[in-house]
C-alpha cells in the first residue's frame, strides 16, 4: 500500500493534472491509474523479492490479466482472468465507505485528482477498512480441516471473540456480492487443488450463520480466491485499490461537479479560561 | 506540495510507523516530520532550480530558521526567525478545517500516520483550502500605489467581483490571527524596503472593511511577510503544511484515542430500476 501511495504521489508530480480539472483529463487519468496498478505491484514485487527490474508491459487486454501476468510472469489462465474480471468489478464502487469519503474531502478542496486517490489509498490502508481480506485468509489457514474448524469457531464464539469477516456497516441480511464470488472461488479453488480451504471458509460461514446470524462480507470468499491464484497475501488490499480507483475518481468527478467543500465543524468539550503560564514557568 | 506529498509518502514507505501506533511513537513521527519539512523543501529548491544537491543539516535550533538557512543559504536574520516562528504558530492548528478532516477520516480506519499526513498533505494543495496565501500576493503585486489599490478594488466591489483572502468559514467579525501577524509584518517589510507592498495590503484592507464590512484572513498579511523574507511564493502553502503537520498529527492522535471510523452514507437521489442492457448492445 506504501508502494501505491507513494507511485501514485511521485506520477502526480511529475504528470500533474492541468489546474483546468475538465472531467475528459479526469477520466483519462482514472483509465492510466487503473492500468498502472498492476505494473507497479508487479515491478515492486519482483524488485523487493528478488531485485529483478521487469518489463511492464504486456500484450493482455485487461488490468486483471496484466496483473497477473506480471506477477506470475506467464499469461494467466481464461478461469484466473474471469475470476479477476469479477473481483475487480464487486470491489469498484461502494458509496461512501472511509476511502471514498476521503477522496472526497480531498476533491471538494479543488484538489488535483492524485492527491485524491494518494489519499484514498491511504485510508484503505487502514486494517478497520481494506485489510480484512488479509486477516479472512489467516483465519481460515488456522484449520487444516472444516470440522475443525467448527469447533474451534464455536467455542470462539462462546467466549465471545470476534471472529473478522463478518458483518458489514451497510447490509443487514448479507453481502449481495458474496453470491457471485463464492460460485468463483468453488471452480477456481478445485482447479487449484485448494478445495479444503474453500470447505473451511464454507463450514465457517454456515456456523457464523447459524450461532450468530452473521454473513460474511465480500473479502471472506476472495481471499480464498486469491490464494487459489497464488497471489501472496500482502496484495489482497492493493488488489482493492486496483478495483477501488474506478469508484474513487467517479467519486472526485462528482464531487467537483457539486462544487462544495466539505468541513465540519467541530464542538470544543475540554476545560474552558485557563489562566495562561509563560512556558519557562511550565 | 507534490514533493511534500511524495516525499512524506516515501519516508513513510522506507521507514514505517509500527502497527502498535502508539502515542508516544506518533508524537517523535510527527516531530520529525516537523523537522524534515524544511529539509524537503530546501533541498528540492536548489535541485530542481539549479540541480544543486544541497546538504539539509544546519546548526539552526528551529525548523522556521532551518528552512530559511537551506532556501537563502545563509543564516536568516533574527527579525526573519522571529516572524517565522509567529507565522509557524499561527498556522499550526485551526479545528476541523479540510485536511484536518481529512487526515482524521483515515485515521479512523486505523491507518499509518504518514497516510494520514499524505492525505492532508493533498487535500491543503486545493486552492479552495491552502492556496489563499499565493493568491493574496498576485492581487497586491498589481497594485504600484495603495492608491491604485484602492481605486481599483472599489471598481471590483462594484462590479461584484470577489476579491480573495477576505471572509472566513468561521470568524464572523475579525480573523483573530491577523492583528499578530500584521504588526511583524510591518516591520519586516519596512526592514526589507517594501513599506509600499505593505501599504497596499492595508489600503484593500480598510477598503473592504469599509465597502462590504468583510476583514482580511491570516493568509492576507502572511502574504507580505513571506515576500518580505525572499521567499518564493509556490512555497507559501508548502509552509502552511510546515506549521500544520503539527495540528494534523495531535488530530491524528486524538481520532486513534477516539477509535472509531469516520464513515458517513449516502442518500442515492439517481434514476430508479432501468432495465439491463447487456454491455454489447449499449
């Protein structure tokens, strides 16, 4: 995520958007952004792990196919590119969660369109928000098998622990999206000799809802998904800005065209005419 | 404030917060982003002026007298530290102005505090937000004579034109911050041989007051003060994040003790149930 934060920052400095902000240049830009995720996860990984400086380029015809590409460096398979087709899709756009609201309060300032993603980027980062596709995978990964980890579920939740993955701010009956990638994630881990690990995730899932009446949200079932594409943990969250950036800067482009700035007031509550100490006497 | 944005970022990247977050860690964070501040930007003055790579290590004992060491390149005088170190406090904190907001609402998702401060960063680029400062100078340099001045914004005011820098989202009578920094201001103009600059500020000022009962902002004077010292005027809002970064980060602080996402929804005021055209027959 640092990586992103950073790449999208440095590209604004040195490409900045004209002070003009026509919504054409915006969604030129929102196209490039989308289309420079994936090249720069993938020259980082190679880099950081190996010190290996690829070629970024690719003959693929989708971000996701490019992704994968440059990650495993062979083209990936039409299951894989389908797969990623859906993800990317399910996580573009989702009203105004903390990434998006962020861009937002960036956008209403007249800010330029990087500084409004440069900071997206940064509140999903944050492990309340983009991370629980990372943690949904350590859960399941705990359990070598479903019964397993039933039990173990089930006496978590009699102690009342939390268990990450389920429940969502905004659905109350369950996360429409999870219909579409839980199908996925069945084909794609049985291709990938994985069905164990979908079988957790599954038996986990039921007893979640049975004990509790909870669902879980999108990130449970990908991170399943993902594993079965071999993508290492540490890019389930950058695949999400990969998907992200499309509603991000649909999110800026209308919030300019409104034209406000967004700025609360706040309500001062601590202590009131203190008597005032020059600082040598503090 | 590109390069402050990627240079934080990129700090942030190399060296991170640890996921712990705690107080204490935050607050040497932010000191030192204080400290490097200057650094950044002296250092990209004379690398991108003249492709001079300057040392950033000075003997100066405050970061307003530091970045004015690396800018000029000789120790600023004692008038010069004192009117930075007035201007630095001054603009330190100011509520929940936008990136404040801004660098709260990732706080909020648990996110680092170099993402935070990236994203406030971005959102003070906004001309609405910190660019008053630059704008202020470009209105007064037009003017040769207060005279002038006077009779040309009088002309504006008629033809109701909006002349910025004056009005506040939040005082009502008088930008409490304006009567310090014009009394420095002052006498670093007259210092420096710009008493007319300086009288032209003041003569829109008491026309606006008198015409549409409006009063200058800090950015009005400020303005004078930073020309006054040599400074560029595309490093006036880079200044004003200088001062900020030390409001952003006790904001960040507080929002962690806080805990909580700041995640507001949205009222969908769009068309309703248009029927699905499949993508090849739109």
């Amino acid at each position: 995520m640092d990586v992103l934060r950073t790449g999208f920052s440095a590209i604004g400095a040195v490409t900045p958007e004209s002070t003009t902000h026509t919504e054409a240049e915006a969604r030129d830009i929102a196209d490039s952004m989308l289309a420079k995720t994936g090249s720069l996860l993938g020259y980082w990984h190679h880099f950081a792990n190996s010190g290996k400086r690829i070629e970024v380029e690719t003959d693929d015809d989708s971000i996701g196919a490019h992704f994968l590409h440059l990650l495993h460096g062979e083209k990936p398979s039409a299951l894989w590119e389908k797969a990623m087709h859906a993800s990317l899709v399910l996580y573009a756009e989702h009203e105004f969660n903390a990434s998006t609201f962020t861009g937002r309060v960036i956008a209403g300032t007249g800010a330029d369109i990087y500084s409004c993603v440069t900071g997206s980027i940064g509140a999903l980062s944050g492990p309340k928000h983009g991370g629980a596709n990372e943690v949904a995978l350590e859960i399941q990964l705990r359990y070598a098998t479903a019964d397993q980890a039933e039990a173990d579920i089930r006496k978590r939740v009699e102690n009342k622990e939390v268990v990450i993955g389920f429940g969502h701010p905004v659905y109350t009956v369950s996360d429409p999206r999870n219909e579409i990638v839980k199908v996925l994630t069945k084909e794609l881990a049985t291709a990938a000799g994985k069905d164990n690990l979908y079988d957790v995730a599954e038996r986990i899932e039921s007893v979640m809802w049975e004990v509790k009446k909870m669902f879980p949200n999108v990130d449970w079932f990908s991170a399943v998904a993902y594993d079965a594409m071999k993508i290492p943990v540490n890019y389930f969250t950058p695949l999400f800005v990969m998907a992200r950036i499309s509603g991000w800067t649909a999110h800026v482009i209308e919030q300019r065209n409104d034209g406000k700035i967004i700025r609360p007031t706040a309500t001062y509550v601590g202590p009131e005419d203190r008597p005032y100490l020059p600082i040598e006497k503090r």
